[in-house]
C-alpha cells in the first residue's frame, strides 16, 4: 500500500537497488525491513557526518557499510544519542557482569545493532528513576510499581546458575522495582531491532528447561519442540528465566517483555506464534507483554521526555525519510512522453435502405 501524506506508514518499501547501493547498504540477504532499516541508519549517521565503518571479511578483505560508523566515531562514542548515554553504555561495557555476552565492536560501531538501542532507549531510564516509573507504567498497565530501584543492563539474575536457568541467558535491560506493598519485582526486557528470529542459537538447551517448562505452568504443552528451535527459543528461555526468580523467591513477581518495532513483521509474527502457546496466567505466573517499540518511544513524549522521544524517532523509526528517498529514486528513473492524439472519429453515416418497389 502505497503511503498517504499524514498517514502512518504501514508498510515499508522494497528499496530499490541502486538506492542501496549508493548508500553502501546493499546485502544480498537483507529482508524488506532490514533493508530498510539499514538504510535508515546509513541516512542518520549522514545527516551526523559520521564517517562510514569498515567491516573485515573472513578472508581479510574490507568493504564499507553504510550502517556501521569508523573506530574512531565508536570510541568517541557516536553510535549514542548524547554524550551522558555514551558514558553509562562504556561503564556497563567495563563492569559488565561475569559471564556477560556484550560484543563491544557491535555496541559501539554497529547502527543497525538492537544492542546500542538498548542503551539509548533505557540509559535516560537509568540516570532518572522518576521517568522511568512513568514510562513502565505507561507501557505496562496495572502494574502495582511505586518506584524503580535499579536498572540494569544485560542482566541475569544468575548465569549458569542451575536453580534458575543454567546457562548464559540474560534480558537486555532489567528494571528492579517497588511495589505498593514494599516487595518488590522486576521486568526483564528482551530488544530487538531488525532482528529475524533466526539468529544463531543454542544447538540443544540443558533439561533445566524441561523441568521449568513443566512446573511453571505457562505453556500449553510446555514439551512441544517448537518453543526450542527459532524463532521461539530465545522468548522461550527468558520468559522461563524470569520465572525461576519468582519460583525461588528472589521476587515478588516479574514481567517479560519483548520490544520490537511494529513493522518488523518477522518478530511480531513469532511474538504472536509464542503467545499462541501460552497457558491463561494464574497468581505467581510471568506474564509475557510484547510492547512495540513505537510504543515505549511515545511513552517517553507521554511522561514528558519530549527530545528523547523525538531523537529515538528520528534514529530508528522515521520511516518517512525511506520513502523520501523511494519516491526520489522512482520520479528520477522515470521519463516523460508525450502521447500521440487520435484524429477525431468521423460521424457514422447511417443509410437508410432503399424503399422496395410495390
């Protein structure tokens, strides 16, 4: 469907080639929103004059990618949106926690990543806890939260720790919370970005899933294969994850939630198919929230942090300027002819037949 002016754009657009080309985003196996992701953020690092990155192959060639800022941009810390979220997101990268999965190359050079997201969506949550508060009840409904207490980044609440999930699975960000009543919970946030679902994953998980999939009641058929291949592994292990903490008591309860943006149709489609097999949630059960990304950026302008919602837009989600550029591409390649008219077409002579002889 073809975008109203002032409408939202509810579909992206198959980019044309030489589009990609020229902004050093073509990759052969891109699908349509990763397409046009990456050349969303070929354009913001432009319009920043960040200089393009360069990435290795395995043979040891080097080719430059729009969607990738040089070295020296990263270490200056130029993959943030300020200076303050650059400095929280080179702490974390230095006190990160044992056993902790952070790709510095990918944090700090990388546009595309869902991880630098992260901190720039979260790193304002962390440095105003009020804010953050606003912004989680906004997103999340009915949740009993007095106050925000911590926020962490790629935390587990134990890696390899087998009363939970015994092995290295983590939430992107963590908020530890206060409830009315004083005991406090905490949400788990997986983001994604132009993620697919089919990223690399673990080949077999430990039988401690089995035993929490069983006991905790969440699923269906908690034994069905599905939930242990993609693109439903990852939900699957956080979601039980989060709901080891609230077993052993570590909370009072917690909430699991996914963050993606609404077009990427690859993720929002497994969020639906995971949701599928859940059980209805009883008492002392992890629900599982999945939150566009639309919607946590406009929960910042609700609870008043305009800039940063407008900035996080303009980053990740201004779809307007792929079209731009579409319709630039289009009306360029396009030529203009001028049609030959047709002479007039004579009247029709209609004879009349001659009268028989009597």
């Amino acid at each position: 469907m073809i975008p109203v002016a002032d409408n939202p754009i509810t579909q992206l657009p198959i980019v044309p080639t030489a589009v990609l080309v020229k902004h050093r985003v073509y990759e052969q196996f891109d699908n349509r929103f990763r397409s046009c992701a990456r050349l969303l953020q070929s354009l913001w690092r432009q319009r920043q004059n960040l200089p393009i990155g360069t990435y290795t192959r395995t043979s040891g060639s080097k080719r430059t990618i729009g969607s990738l800022i040089s070295t020296a941009a990263g270490t200056e810390g130029r993959n943030f949106l300020t200076p303050a979220i650059a400095e929280i997101a080179r702490l974390e990268a230095a006190y990160q926690e044992r056993d902790a999965l952070i790709d510095q190359n990918r944090l700090f050079t990388n546009l595309l990543s869902s991880m630098p997201l992260a901190f720039n969506a979260c790193v304002p949550l962390h440095l105003d806890r009020d804010l953050a508060a606003r912004v989680l009840r906004a997103i999340i409904p009915g949740i009993d939260l007095k106050a925000v207490v911590d926020v962490l980044f790629e935390h587990s609440p134990g890696r390899q720790d087998p009363t939970l999930t015994g092995d290295r699975s983590a939430f992107d960000v963590a908020f530890v919370y206060e409830r009315s009543d004083g005991k406090r919970g905490l949400l788990g946030l997986e983001v994604k970005y132009s993620e697919t679902g089919t990223e690399p994953a673990p080949p077999e998980l430990n039988p401690r899933y089995t035993d929490l999939a069983r006991s905790s009641g969440l699923f269906k058929e908690p034994d069905h294969a599905a939930l242990r291949v993609n693109p439903l592994q990852q939900l699957f292990r956080e979601h039980l994850l989060a709901q080891a903490v609230v077993m052993r008591g570590a909370y009072a309860e917690a909430y699991f939630v996914l963050v993606a943006p609404r077009l990427n149709h690859l993720v929002q489609n497994s969020a639906s198919l995971y949701a599928s097999f859940l059980a209805k949630p009883t008492n002392g059960q992890v629900p599982f929230v999945n939150v566009e990304l639309e919607q946590l950026v406009g929960a910042f302008g609700w609870s008043g942090a305009h800039d940063h919602s407008l900035a996080l837009t303009e980053r990740y989600l201004d779809w307007g300027r792929i079209d731009e550029v579409v319709r630039a591409a289009v009306k360029a390649k396009g030529k203009t002819w001028q049609t030959e008219q047709a002479p007039p077409a004579r009247p029709a002579v209609v004879r009349s037949p001659k009268p028989k002889a009597a």
